[in-house]
C-alpha cells in the first residue's frame, strides 16, 4: 500500500506541464487617502493633530504663567485708568481744579489799594524818614572768602581776631551802580502804576536782576517799587561770577548764553569791547557805554531766594521777612544764595 501510494504521488508530480517557470513580482497595492467627507471628521482628524504637536511641546512652567496674568491685569488696570473722561483730573497736563476762597480776593484787593496809596505816597512826598540821604556805615560779621576784592583789602589791615568784623554801608547812597533784583510776582495784587515803573528798569518777571546806574531818577524809581525788589552795591568779583555763570546776551531779540569771547567781539567791537574782563570794567567804572552794555545783557535770571517747600509749608513769602529794598554793600550776600 505505502508502495503504491509513492507511485502515485510521483506520477502526479511527473504529470505537471512542461512550461518554463516565470518570475512574477507583484507590487503593493497602493492605499488610497481618506478625505473626510463630513465637518464631523475634519474636526476630530484636527484635534487628533493638535494632540499630538501639544504632547511633544515642552509645558509652560506654572510661576511664568502667572507672571503673564498679573501683566496682563496691570495692562487692564492702566487701560481703564487712561480713559478721556480721567484725563481732566490725574493728568499732569492739564491744571487740577483750584477753589480760591472769598478771603483770597479780599486780600489780594487790599494789598493791590495799599499798594496803590504808598506809590503816590512817595511819588508826591518822597521817602520822608524812611530813606536816608546820607551813607549809612554800620559794622557787620562777615566770612572772608577768596575772590572778594573788597572785604579782603578791609581785613588786611585789621587784627586776625576782627578780622570777621568790618564796616558795611547799609544804604547805597554815594554810589555809581547798583544790581536790582524783583523778588514778588503778586500778579492779582500789582498796581498798574507799580507794574509800569518795573518794566521801565527790565524787570518784567520774578527773580531777575539787572545793573542800573544809580543816579537821581533810579533813585526814585527805586523808592517807589522798593517793596518789590532788592538792591545794593555789587562788587567786581561779583559782577564777573554773574556775567560767567548766569550772563546771556540779547542778540537779535534772542536770549544767547555768554559762553565764548567771540560773540563779544562781533556785536561789541565798536565800543573797544572784545572780552568778559572788558564788559566787566565797563559795569564796574559807569563808563562811556554803561548803556549800550546794559542793554545788550539780558535780565540775570537767578535761584529765587525761598523754595517751594518753605513758601507752602513754613509759609515764607519773599518780600515780607525784610529782605527787601536797600541793602548797601550787602548786596554781595545776597547774590550769593541765589547765584
């Protein structure tokens, strides 16, 4: 049985055709792309992308997040308060409202007649007692600093212990210049005539000063708006620290600083003027053009002599501590603080 069972399988296998055996690669079949066909299934084939990039992205550390939300909340904050209707109230631009009390008004009203009385006053009488006609020498205590002509060739002769002492004329009576500078800008309480009589001497505007020369008539024109400046007798020193650190020029109706001894010799060579040293013996001697000089510097603008803290808080007013009017020789002092 085995016997025949053999035969037979080999005698199938010789009955097979004789054909020659071809090699037949077949390809792959090719898979074709699945459009979605509805929005359902573009939607969750979009999340599934974005699931995807998500879990590769790093996270976002929790106190970063939290710094992004205060920014965010501080920008909000600051959005809501630069609103237009705000602007009136917080802004620095525009003024705050000012409520000005009835006792305001009454005030400014009697001193703005006060005024008015004493300038026709001493228009039509003069100074009477209050100003003397002659030199007035009183001694003073007194710092020695280098720089000062006068108060060193005072203190040479003395002894080292008075040597802080020496005599001061408290008026300026008997000399050729004076420095005037406006220390009140009561604006609601100037009389006109008062306000006229300050533009004639250039002093338009608070906390400037100019040199005058101080003859019979700028004597007068002082007295009358003595409660509105300082004056006294500045010496050499002192005219040369004004003009080099606070000089300016007026040319071409410009205000120029005063930094080169060129611009002196364009505009002022026809007077034999070529340098600072030259403007400042011309101040100092009221020589030929003392007033071509004048004219040509523009008002010093200087510090003004009490702050702001001290005017609001200690309530400190120029022109009421007695710092006002006819100084002397004093005048150097005082040019100093507000130098």
């Amino acid at each position: 049985a085995s016997a025949t069972r053999t035969h037979t399988h080999t005698h199938q296998h010789l009955q097979k055709p004789n054909h020659p055996t071809t090699t037949t690669t077949t390809k792959p079949a090719h898979k074709k792309k699945k459009y979605p066909t509805t929005k359902s299934q573009s939607k969750t084939m979009s999340n599934n992308n974005e699931i995807s990039t998500t879990s590769s992205l790093q996270l976002i550390p929790e106190t970063v997040l939290k710094k992004k939300h205060d920014l965010d909340e501080m920008k909000m904050k600051r959005a809501a308060a630069a609103q237009p209707g705000n602007n009136k109230v917080f802004s620095r631009k525009t003024k705050a409202i000012k409520i000005i009390k009835p006792e305001k008004f009454l005030s400014r009203a009697t001193s703005r007649i006060n005024h008015e009385r004493r300038f026709k006053r001493v228009n039509k009488k003069g100074m009477q007692k209050r100003a003397s006609n002659s030199k007035v020498v009183e001694d003073q205590i007194v710092t020695v600093e280098e720089g000062d002509e006068r108060t060193l060739a005072v203190a040479e002769g003395e002894e080292e212990e008075d040597a802080t002492t020496i005599p001061r004329a408290s008026n300026s009576v008997g000399a050729n210049i004076v420095f005037a500078i406006r220390i009140r800008n009561e604006k609601r309480a100037i009389p006109a005539n008062v306000k006229r009589a300050l533009g004639r001497m250039r002093l338009r505007n608070v906390n400037e000063g100019v040199f005058l020369r101080y003859d019979e008539y700028t004597r007068k024109g002082l007295h009358l708006v003595e409660p509105w400046v300082v004056y006294g007798v500045p010496s050499k020193a002192t005219i040369t620290d004004l003009l080099k650190r606070r000089g300016h020029l007026k040319i071409d109706t410009q205000r120029v600083p005063l930094t080169d001894n060129t611009l002196i010799e364009e505009h002022m060579s026809d007077y034999n003027m070529l340098c600072v040293e030259d403007i400042v013996h011309e101040l100092h001697s009221i020589g030929e053009y003392f007033g071509q000089v004048s004219t040509f510097l523009w008002p010093f603008r200087l510090a003004a002599f009490s702050s702001k803290f001290q005017k609001r808080v200690l309530n400190m007013k120029d022109g009421q501590r007695g710092d006002y009017g006819d100084v002397g020789e004093s005048m150097d002092d005082m040019i100093r603080k507000v130098l």
